[in-house]
C-alpha cells in the first residue's frame, strides 16, 4: 500500500498569551512506495513522531491530506485505517500470557472483520513464527528479555495484518547488542510480510542501516529525501552532511577563489565554473588520503589504532572543530613522518556549502543531489 503525503502541516498552538505557535511540521509531501521501508530521521524536536501521528490518525493535521493508496485516509480515526503501531514503550498486558496479548487486538474486531476462535488463534500462531517468538506463546512478559518484548509488541501490530506499520522509536529501551539484533530483524520482517513502513528514529546508523529510504528532517522541514546511501553521497545542504555519518564529516571555513577550493592557503578541489564566494568546505573522514605532497597540511595530534584502518587525529586552525578525524587504510601509514601531516582529497568525499544559506554547491565532476530535495 503506497502512504502519500501531501502538504502536510500540523502547528500546535501556543497556550501561553503572546508566544509563538510550534510548527511542528511544516509542508512535508512525499510519496512512500508500497512495500518500502521509510526511515523518519532527525534530532529531538524536529517533528518525526507527529508526521507518524499523523499517518495514524492519532493526530490531525493543520493542513495537508494523507492517502493510503488512492483513498483519503485523513478525516479517519485511527481504528479505521488499518495501522499497526509500535511504540517506544510497547506496554505489554503484564497479566496476559505473550499468546493473549497477540490475540488482543483481534478480539476487537467488529463487522465483517470479525474473527472466529479458531481464525485468531490461527493468526497469532502465524504472526509469533514471523517474529520467530512461537516457542514463548504461553509466558507472560516479565519471563522475556527486552528483545523478545519487543517483537511480541510488533506481533501484536501484525496480527491485524495492517495495511501500514508505524515504528516510533522501537529499539530505544534495547542494549546495544539488543538493538543490532532487532533492527535487523525488523528488516527482516518487513521483507517477509511486504507491510510498507515508516520507522522513526533519531539515530542516523540505525535508520540507514535498514531503511530503503531516509527522510531527514530539521525543525518541521524535510532537509532531503532519498535511498541512505545516495544522501550520504550527495546531501543537499550542511545539516544532512553533518548529521549523517560517524565519525561526522570534518567542517572548514573555506573560499573558492580562481576556480579553486582553499581552506586556508591550501588548494583542495577545483571549483572551476564556481563563483568566488565564502564557503564551508566538508569531508568525509573517509576521504583523506595521506600525501606527502598533498595539498592539505594538518598538525598531527594522534593516531588511534582501529585494526584494519587508523584514525588519524589533527588539527587545523580552519576547522569549525577541535580535531580533523580521518580514517586511513593502516598501510598508508608509512606516508606520514613529523609534527605536520598533508593530506590530498578524493573529489567524491568533499562538500562544499554556501556559507549563507548553507545549501550545497555542486563541484565539477559532482553528480547532482541525491533524489528529491525539499525545503
Ligand atoms: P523526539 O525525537 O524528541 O521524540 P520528534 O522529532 O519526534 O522528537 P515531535 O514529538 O514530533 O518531535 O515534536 C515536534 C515539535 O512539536 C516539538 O517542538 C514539540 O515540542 C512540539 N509538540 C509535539 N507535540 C506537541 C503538543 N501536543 N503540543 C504542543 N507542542 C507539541
């Protein structure tokens, strides 16, 4: 079932006399292709739980509609709509066995939804072999660990067979190994079922790493839309740069200046075609290559052992950060003697933005912006 979202806005009026209204969400369209699994993605505050609230029908929007295939979903309730949600606290019936709690949902089905005994409980042995928990049917919730809570909760969510799954922040109450497991395991069941599904979280190696699209907002606004790698490749502005990737892009204070890129007196692209302007220049930490004829000269502070790579820590008086952090093949160590390290730069790694609206300004040889872009 393809979501389309059009126009969407929703503003939260201020209680207070004299404040201002929170635009929660400001004009957010897009198209969610049937079967596909979105990533909702940005910091605390920017509006992804409404945009999902609003796909639920827990919340109405301001303006803008939703449809779920070609039908307008956006004047009904919830219940009508045919979501299957799944939250952060996934509060399961504590005094209910796993088994009760799948068959919960469908107890309360009326008209010609409604089940048999036997039709349900079908369903919920079917759902519990998805997610791999039909072996613990008849424990309560306090015999699971974290992680089998957790699919017992998407279980439930399945069990309905819903048109759309909603995920807020699933994995957040899950440890580190935990949350590995499951996200890999919710690709997994959103592969077996085909269900489309909107996941939403704040963590960008997580929503890249299991979703065919990302959607990464800022203050209400869609920065960029696109498959995760194509955005981490080509982001629209600063914001998407900085905010995906680990360890995050480097930042410099830069020009173009005679159709070339300087950070400093140091020459680091070509900018030809590119008007002479003040920029901020990104690059991956990836893409520093050790050089001792390249044109980039950083004050070598470390180098931290990562096994098959080094991360090589440095400074430079125009970096907007403390540290320049590279990551460099353990081999191309032997390129680097003496207090100063230089490093030449591969073409597909640097960025550089306006340093006004710090929107991106593709170099020569660039392909152009990853997908759609809004905002
Ligand atoms: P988080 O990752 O912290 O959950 P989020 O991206 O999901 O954040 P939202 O919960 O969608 O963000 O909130 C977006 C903005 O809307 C925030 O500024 C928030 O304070 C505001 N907001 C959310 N719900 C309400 C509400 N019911 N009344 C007033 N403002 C609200």
């Amino acid at each position: 079932m393809k979501v389309v979202l059009q126009n969407l806005t929703k503003i939260f009026p201020n209680r207070k006399k004299g404040g201002d209204d929170v635009v929660a969400v400001n004009d957010f369209s897009f198209e969610i292709p049937d079967g596909k699994l979105v990533g909702l993605l940005g910091p605390s505050g920017c509006g992804k739980s409404t945009s999902l609230y609003m796909i639920c029908g827990l919340q109405k929007p301001t303006s803008g509609k939703i449809f779920f295939g070609d039908i307008d979903v956006t004047a009904l309730e919830p219940e009508s709509r045919g979501v299957g949600l799944v939250f952060q606290n996934y509060a399961l019936y504590p005094h209910m066995t796993v088994k009760q709690n799948i068959l919960y949902p469908l107890q309360n089905l009326k008209g010609s939804d409604k089940m048999t005994k036997e039709q349900m409980l079908e369903r919920a042995v079917e759902v519990a072999k998805i997610v791999q928990i039909d072996e613990l049917l008849e424990r309560k919730p306090h015999e699971l660990s974290g992680g089998q809570q957790q699919r017992v909760a998407i279980a439930r969510a399945l069990a309905k067979m819903p048109r759309v799954l909603l995920l807020d922040e699933p994995l957040s109450n899950l440890d580190a190994r935990l949350r590995l497991q499951t996200r890999e395991e919710i690709r997994r069941i959103q592969r077996k079922t085909g269900i489309t599904t909107v996941f939403v979280t704040h963590d960008q190696e997580e929503a890249m790493s299991i979703s065919d699209m990302i959607v990464v907002m800022k203050k209400g606004v869609v920065q960029q839309i696109g498959a995760p790698q194509a955005v981490y490749d080509s982001p629209a502005n600063l914001f998407v740069a900085k905010f995906l990737g680990t360890p995050p892009i480097n930042v410099f204070e830069g020009e173009v200046k005679g159709g070339k890129v300087w950070i400093g007196e140091d020459a680091v692209a070509d900018a030809e075609g590119i008007a002479d302007r003040k920029v901020f220049v990104g690059i991956r930490p990836e893409g520093f290559i050790l050089d001792p004829n390249g044109p980039l000269h950083c004050d070598l502070r470390a180098v931290e052992v990562m096994g098959r790579d080094v991360s090589v820590v440095s400074t430079n008086a125009n970096c907007t950060a403390e540290q320049v952090r590279s990551i460099i093949d353990a081999d191309q160590r032997k390129n680097m003697n003496g207090d100063v390290v230089r490093f030449a730069v591969k073409p597909n790694k640097i960025f550089i933005f306006d340093k006004e609206n710090e929107e991106r300004i593709v170099l020569p040889g660039q392909d152009k912006i990853a997908e759609a872009i809004e905002g």
